[in-house]
C-alpha cells in the first residue's frame, strides 16, 4: 500500500504545507552578506509553522500507533537496522599525557 494512502486527509495537508514552506525556505535564501528578500518577522513566523507541523505529524503519528522515526538523512549515511553494539574490550580510552 502506497503510504500516502495511509496518511489522514490531516496528514496529507500537513506534508503539502511543509514541502511548500521548506521549498520557499529554500528558494528565497540568499548568499551571506546580502539582504534576505524576506523580513524577519516572515521567517521566524515560517520557523514557528514548520515546529507546529512537525509537532502535530508526530501526534497523529503517535495516535495513529505508527513509530515515527523519521529524520533527516545523509544521502551516503548508512540504514541503520537497529541499535549498534560495540564489544567492551575493542573500547579503547586515550590516556593523557602526563607532560
């Protein structure tokens, strides 16, 4: 099943806004030094839209008994399939010099 299906009416609406919030983010940022074309009012009033969306995705998340494990990503950064564990005797501890 085509996860987009899964999603709420809610849950669809929330996806659109923040893909067209982050894409105007995006579009509108400007190299260091120059005036943004946008007041800081409008960003920090974006910024506050994208927390609320993000807060209420993982409530209907929560709700929905779906794990929300979403995350930003590396593109080489490797699929984790659960907690890594490292034996404790390849553990190694730097030692200060006492110099």
């Amino acid at each position: 099943m085509n996860e987009n299906q899964s999603l709420s009416k809610e849950e669809r609406i929330l996806a659109a806004m923040q893909k067209v919030l982050t894409r105007v983010i995006k579009e509108t940022a400007t190299p260091p030094g120059l005036k943004h074309p946008l007041s800081q009012a409008c960003i920090d009033d974006m910024r506050a839209c994208l927390v609320l969306i993000s807060a209420r995705t993982q409530e209907l998340a929560k709700n929905a008994g779906r794990p929300s494990s979403a995350r930003p990503r590396y593109i080489d950064e490797p699929v984790s399939r659960g907690p890594a564990s490292v034996p404790i005797d390849q553990i190694k501890r730097k030692r200060k010099d006492p110099g």
